[in-house]
C-alpha cells in the first residue's frame, strides 16, 4: 500500500479531528518540504484530489517508492497521501522517524512571506501545530529537507527561514479557542502578524 490516505482532504479543523484517532506514537519530528513543481503559478486555484492521484502515481510507478510524503498543504488545506501511523518516504535521512509536510510552491523563487506563499506556509504552521498538540513534541523537532546530511538540495527552498515558519507555529494556548467568542485566537493572531508585515513592507 503505502498511498492509503490519496483522496483525503481536510480543511484545518477536520484535519484536528481526523489525527486524534491516529497513532503517531512513531513520529519524532516533523521534516518540511516545498513541491517546487508544481509551483503556486502552476496551481492558481491551489491543489486537487486529482493532483494528488497524480504526484502519488509518479512516485509508485515511475520512481517504485513504497510511499510517499504523508501530506501537502495549499493554502486552504491539507491533503493526504501516506499514512501518518508509520513511516513515509520524503528524506533520506528522515523517513523512519519524521512526518513528511510537502508545501505547495517553489520557495527557491516564490516568495513565502507575502500572498499564498505567506498563505501556504501559514495553514502548513497550523498542520504542524495540530501535530505537536497530538504528539507532545516541540517545535524543536521540526526540521527542513536540506537539514538531511544526505541530500544537497535547497528544499523547502532558499526564501524559507526556520526563524519564519517557527513563528508562524502557534503555541498550544494560541490554537485553542476564544471561550467568550468562540473565535480562535490563531485566526485573530494570523491577521495582526500580516497587518505587521504589510506595514513593514510600507515603511522599508
């Protein structure tokens, strides 16, 4: 198998639900990653199921992998591919301890702190925080793909600090919801950090 979640889609407060009947027991970090192709250009509506059907069937019958990455993230959702019970195949160096995130972009040019990309990296943020809630790790356990001693590649791109998607990770009081408005705190912060970045933008 190795493919079982393909077809899967979750928007963020699904994708809460769904993890907490999985057995992450194995995972000891979470490694991220960037699609590069297909880029944000080539997705303008961002991903479907069947792009999905299609990345899952290049890396079964063209590249004989066994899995692939557990998930990948747009800006409005999260997609499964592997399942999360067990190891994936993403980084050499990771797969037998790590979750694998794909982000839809290509982060070597596309840039991740403005527009979708800021998008894309934000609900990717929040699929991790979900995961640490579920695992108990820190935010300490999440690394890049060009952290692999193995690899040479820049992934998840060179515009992408961990400094930036560290503070995008909302802490666990951040994600839990406001009892007297019912709105979550992380939706409220996600707006102020924008509005931050749009007025440096302005005075830089």
């Amino acid at each position: 198998m190795g493919f079982e979640n393909v077809g899967k889609v979750w928007d963020l407060p699904g994708f809460k639900q769904f993890i907490r009947g999985q057995d992450l027991s194995w995972a000891k970090g979470i490694t991220l990653h960037h699609t590069a192709a297909p880029t944000l250009q080539q997705r303008p509506e961002g991903f479907r199921v069947q792009h999905i059907r299609n990345i899952a069937s290049y890396y079964r019958d063209q590249l004989g992998w066994s899995s692939g990455p557990h998930l990948f993230v747009d800006e409005d959702q999260v997609f499964g591919m592997s399942t999360l019970e067990r190891r994936g195949v993403h980084a050499r160096s990771f797969n037998a301890t790590h979750i694998g995130i794909e982000v839809l972009g290509n982060y070597d040019h596309e840039r991740p702190e403005e527009g979708r990309g800021l998008n894309c990296w934000r609900m990717a943020a929040q699929a991790v925080g979900a995961i640490l809630d579920r695992t108990g790790l820190t935010p300490e356990s999440v690394n890049f793909h060009r952290d692999d001693p193995r690899t040479s590649k820049t992934c998840p791109g060179k515009l992408v600090s961990r400094a930036m998607v560290l503070g995008l990770i909302p802490t666990r009081g951040d994600r839990e919801d406001d009892p007297a408005t019912g709105e979550g705190i992380e939706k409220r912060l996600a707006a102020i950090e924008w509005q931050i970045g749009q007025i440096r933008r302005e005075l830089s």
